[in-house]
C-alpha cells in the first residue's frame, strides 16, 4: 500500500493485493513454525502446538488459498491482464520461498555454511516475498515495467537487511522483545549471519567455540549455547550484523519514494538519509 499510495494511487487499487500478502506471509510462519518446531510466537503458542501438527498444516494450506483467492479480487480496480502477472508475481515468490526454507532447512544437516549459501538461503526465504510485495504494490499503481523493477530491488534489499537483524534478535535478545525462545536458533544449530559470518573470520578460540559448537552435528545445551553467544560477542558478530544490514539498506536512500524509503526504515528503527 506504501508503494501504490506513494505513486499516487488510491489505497483502494492496492488493497486486496495488500490482504493477500498478509495472508500468504501468515501461512508460512504457520509452515515455518511446524519446520523448526517452535513452539512460541508473539509470546503466544504457535498454532501447531496448541492444536497440532495435522491441524495447522491444513490452515496454513487454506490461508495460501485464500491468499490468491483475496488477489484475484483486485480485479473490481485493475483490467484482467494486469491482475493475471499479479498471480503469477506471487505464484513465482511462493516457488522461491520454498526454495530457501529448504536451504535452511538442509543447512541444519550442515557441518559448516559459507556466506554466500547463507545469502542465497535468506534471499530466497525472506528477501523474496518483500521484493513480491512492493512489486505487487507498483502493479496496483500501475506502474512501468522499470518503476516495478525498482520497486522489487528496494524490498528485496530491506528483506535482506531485515533477515539479518532477526538473525540478531533471535540471539541477543529477550523473551520479552521477541515473543520467543531466547537464542533457540543457536540451540538448533540455525546457520544465521553472526555465526556465518564468525566462523568466516580468522582462526582465534572464539571461532573455534563456535565452529566446533556447529560441527557437532546435534542440539546444543543451555551452557553450549551461552559458549557460542560469548564466542560471538567476543568476535563482534552484532556488530558486523549491523554493518551487513546497512550495506543493503542503502538501496533504499537512491530510490524516490520517500515515504516508502522512510517507513521501511522506521521498521527497523533506523531514520533514514536525506
């Protein structure tokens, strides 16, 4: 909606592609929840484990429905040829999206990740659905074949700075901040981009703790856990996070939707250059 609105187009245009977006992102962390048994959301059971997995399996299939169902809609305020790439845009994304939550997780397997494959993985998991969503949005706004493009350049960049800074918050923060378990993703062994990145760095005690920690192959106790997280304070794994997140983010400051730019930014808590 940011986008349309912010090519001048009324919100109506850009509603239903809107809902569907929500839809069909909700359906996945329903998915995605049941793949890396996660037990909390929010600060609230996830739907597999409150009504299990058999249950949340068929409502995360009936909300992807329901997602191109709501699409389709957008028909009533665009010509048919329109809403048809619009489909087709999501179809796409949904492809992709599968294609990284395997990457990820085929990576848990993993003794070891490279930065690339971690990129490659985060691109297609997260940084995918953004670029579709801001595509869709210039669609509905009736945008050029290069203003859509753009468009998807910009939230592609955000989704792979926003997929950096939860791999941070997954680790360092709180139950309280994050609505989940803290530092589980350390538990499960998850490749994200601090541990990534540190076990690229030089040899040092704190890599090994951390590579070793990794190449054990099985779920890490509480104590290995809190091992790998100093390891990683130590190597200043937060802080290259930051400075990884950044480098995408300044695809936004050349693009000139400004409310776009500044609303992406305030998502992350960041003011964006004027």
């Amino acid at each position: 909606m940011r986008v349309a609105t912010g090519e001048g187009a009324p919100i109506e245009r850009a509603l239903d592609a809107a809902v569907a977006v929500e839809i069909f992102h909700n359906y996945s962390l329903v998915h995605d929840d049941i793949e890396d048994r996660d037990e909390l959301r929010h600060g609230r059971p996830t739907l597999w484990s409150a009504y299990g997995i058999a249950a949340a399996i068929d409502a995360g299939d009936a909300m992807c429905a329901l997602s191109f169902l709501s699409l389709e809609q957008a028909g009533a305020y665009l010509d048919a040829e329109r809403v048809l790439q619009m489909l087709a845009l999501l179809h796409d994304a949904h492809a992709v999206m599968c294609e990284g939550q395997s990457l990820d997780l085929y990576f848990e397997s993993q003794r070891s990740v490279d930065l690339a494959g971690y990129y490659r993985m985060i691109e297609c998991k997260t940084a995918e659905l953004f670029d579709a969503s801001c595509r869709l949005g210039a669609h509905a706004a009736g945008c050029d074949d290069a203003a859509i493009a753009a468009y998807g350049a910009v939230g592609r960049a955000y989704g792979m700075a926003f997929q950096i800074r939860d791999d941070v918050a997954g680790i360092w923060s709180t139950l309280g901040e994050t609505g989940k378990t803290v530092a589980a993703d350390v538990a499960r062994r998850k490749w994200t981009f601090p541990v990534v990145w540190a076990i690229e760095q030089p040899s040092s005690p704190a890599r090994t703790a951390v590579a070793q920690a990794y190449a054990a192959g099985d779920p890490l106790d509480a104590a290995t856990v809190q091992r790998v997280v100093d390891a990683l304070d130590e190597l200043g794994a937060r802080e290259a996070a930051a400075r990884a997140a950044a480098e995408h983010l300044a695809v936004l400051e050349s693009h000139s939707n400004r409310g776009l730019r500044d609303f992406l930014c305030g998502t992350l808590g960041l003011e964006a250059a004027r």
